[in-house]
C-alpha cells in the first residue's frame, strides 16, 4: 500500500482525509506519525501558494506522496478576513476560542443579512514521482452570532451553512464531509486519483 503523508498535524484534518480517501489503496500518515518535525512557513499570499509551499518542502525531505491543504474563512463583511490568516487570526499561536472570539468581536454590529463567508480550501497533492495535482472546494454560509454545536474545530462553531440553519460544529462528520469546502476538495482530488489508476 502507497503512504501519502499529509503535511498536518491537526487531528481533525487527519480524521477527514482518512474518511474521504478511505477506499483508495493509500496509508494516510501525519507528520507525527511519519516522524516529521518540520514547520513551513505559511507566508504565501494565496492558499495554493501556502499549500504548494507545504507539500513541495515535505516531498523533498522525504521523497515520498505528500498531501497539504491550506483552508480559510473568508468574511464579506471584513473585505475577506480572516482568508489565508485564518488560523492566526487572533495571534502566532492562537487557539481557536481565541480567533472565533476575535471574529465576533469584529462582526457584533453586522445584521445576520450580512454575516456572509465562505470557507474555502485548496489541496495539493505532491506524488512520489514528482507529479503535482491540485483540487479545490468551497462552501457558503453566514456568521452566527454565537458558536453551537460540539464537533469540528476552528471556525466550525460560528459558520452556519446555507440551506441547513446548522453550523459545521452541529453536523456528524458524515454530514460535513459531503458539503465542506475540505470534503469537496478532498473528492475532487480522489477523482484526479481514480483517474489515474488508483482504486
């Protein structure tokens, strides 16, 4: 079975990738279990750049198929923050209280009608042999005004999604998959795969 090491460490991220590329013929590792000490610097301006930046750094130290994703909230309300800063968003090494906090701090004077954002994500897919591919994903929602919900991670609390009156952090992980911009990015990527003769 082929290894891809996906370059996170975040324990939410790795659940879904495991989930949605679980019927591909591939063993999906995280830094830490693939025994990676590495920090990239996300300082692109894009999230493919941020993406491309992580996967490209961690295929060359270890020669081997590695997986990065970079993914944001953008808020239109904000001109589009927090995007590429969103996990930053309140601080270097802010928790995700702290940024969820920092955001209705923001938005406390913006009507419902206008919290709209977009969480979007860029996958980059490095192979062993050098091949680079690249899927993306979004999806639409509002703001709420207060974080419901017990699942996910980041902004999931707050970002209530269209159609749904639920945010991500009120949705199973079966759910989220299906309709989250990292679900739709990561199917997008599994079809380049099928595509190419893994199944």
């Amino acid at each position: 079975m082929r290894r891809i090491i996906a370059a996170t460490n975040n324990p939410g991220k790795i659940v879904e990738i495991r989930q949605i590329l679980n019927d591909l013929p591939f063993e999906i590792l995280s830094l830490k279990d693939a025994g990676i000490n590495i920090k990239v610097e996300e300082d692109g301006d894009s999230f493919e750049e941020n993406a491309l930046k992580k996967a490209l750094e961690i295929h060359k130290f270890t020669g081997q198929s590695v997986l990065a994703d970079d993914s944001g909230l953008e808020v239109a309300a904000l001109n589009g923050q927090p995007g590429v800063y969103s996990a930053r968003f309140a601080g270097e090494n802010a928790t995700d209280e702290e940024n969820n906090a920092k955001l209705l701090k923001m938005m406390e004077l913006v009507p419902f009608e206008k919290r709209q954002a977009v969480f979007r994500c860029v996958i980059v897919l490095v192979r062993h042999d050098g091949m680079i591919l690249r899927a993306t994903g979004a999806c639409c929602g509002k703001i709420g005004f207060t974080p419901a919900g017990k699942g996910g991670f980041g902004y999931d609390p707050l970002f209530i999604v269209d159609g749904l009156d639920k945010t991500f952090a009120e949705l199973t992980p079966e759910e989220k998959n299906v309709i989250s911009h990292r679900g739709i990015a990561l199917k997008n990527l599994k079809n380049l795969l099928v595509k190419q003769g893994y199944k």
